[in-house]
C-alpha cells in the first residue's frame, strides 16, 4: 500500500477564485499606494504652508518699498521739472526697468527651453 507523502501540495483551487482574489489583492494594493501618495502631498502642502505665507508677506512689503522708492523719485524730479513732469519721468523710469527684467527673463526663459 503506498503511504502519503509528507510534501504533499495543496489541493488545486478554481482560477475564477484565483483571479478574482488576484483582482482585490491589486485593488488594495492601488488603494494603499493612492492613500500613501496623498499622505505624502498632504505632508508637503502642511510643511510649505508657513513658508508660503512668509513669502507672500515678503512680497507686499516689497511692493511697499517699490511704491517709497518710486514717490521719492518723483517728489525728487518735481523740484526741478514740476509735478506732471516728474510723474512722467518716473513713469519712464520705472517702465524701463521693468522692460529691462521682462526682457532678460525672456531671453532666459528661451535660452533654457
């Protein structure tokens, strides 16, 4: 009489069972790395929240010493060529430089791309 084995494999399993347990494995599996993704913006966007508003305050008071700069430079220019003509002037001014930055960004944004 023949005795069993030891190693004995398994008994077969139907593959409609096999695929479909294939099938919700992968579902968690997506499930899981779509929950870890959005863990991880989550954790980025807390993490840049105070940064941001740091710059954005920045900003502003940038913008604040832009506008100081550009009325000294008109109440400056008025002693000399009247109120019209010293808003005019700091208007070509600041127009130039700002030119100026437009145009050295382009040209380096087309040199880089």
């Amino acid at each position: 009489m023949l005795k069993p084995t030891e190693n004995e494999p398994p008994p077969e399993r139907p593959i409609g069972d096999l695929v479909q347990e294939l099938v919700e494995e992968g579902k968690a599996y997506a499930k899981a790395e779509m929950d870890l993704a959005k863990a991880i913006a989550i954790a980025k966007a807390r993490a840049l929240a105070i940064p941001s508003a740091l710059f954005g305050a920045a900003l502003i008071f940038a913008l604040a010493a832009v506008t100081a700069l550009s009325v000294g430079v008109v109440l400056a220019l008025a002693k000399f060529i009247g109120p019209l003509g010293a808003g005019a002037a700091g208007l070509l001014i600041f127009a130039a430089i700002a030119g100026a930055l437009g145009w050295i960004g382009y040209q380096r944004l087309r040199r880089d791309l």
